[in-house]
C-alpha cells in the first residue's frame, strides 16, 4: 500500500514540475487585432487597445500604442501590430 501511494505521489510530482516547464504561449497578433478592433474598421485606436487592460498594462499603454504606431498616424494597422510582436516590444530607435 505504501509503495503504489509512494509511486502515486512520484507520478503527482513529475506530472506538476512538467507544467512548470512548459513555455509561455505567446499571444496571436492576428487573433488579438480581431477581438480589440471593436468597430471593424480595421485599425486600432488608444481607447481600443486599452480595453480589457489593468493596473501596469494600463499605465504602459499609451507608449506602447506610439511604439506600434509606426507610421504616427493615430491608429495601429494590423501590421503595425505584427511588426511591434516580432520585434517583440523593443523600442524604436531615435533618429
């Protein structure tokens, strides 16, 4: 009885510290453009890029949002949004 619950709890243990290492998911540009572009018309202003957003991630927004806004026309284009993710939020150079 000892033994098969010893085995047991060896199986929990390396059944959770393999959870562990599993790596981050990394978001979907594509998917998250999609559900933050509220009026479809395919480009994302500060107020929609906000949305859903807390705490840091909220404080954060607006450099974030010029980051992305390549072009500084006042929206982020989905490929703005793309770009931002390979770069992987590095931030862009000054001239």
């Amino acid at each position: 009885m000892i033994a098969f619950t010893c085995l047991g709890l060896s199986a929990a243990l390396t059944s959770f510290a393999g959870a562990e290492e599993k790596p981050k998911k990394k978001p979907d540009p594509v998917k998250m453009f999609e559900k933050k572009d509220a009026d479809g018309d395919g480009f994302l202003t500060l107020d929609e890029l906000k949305k859903g957003m807390k705490g840091k991630q909220l404080e954060g927004a607006e450099k974030r949002f010029k980051r992305l806004d390549a072009d500084g026309d006042g929206k982020v284009s989905l490929e703005e949004l793309k770009a931002g993710f390979a770069a992987g939020g590095q931030k862009k150079k000054k001239d």
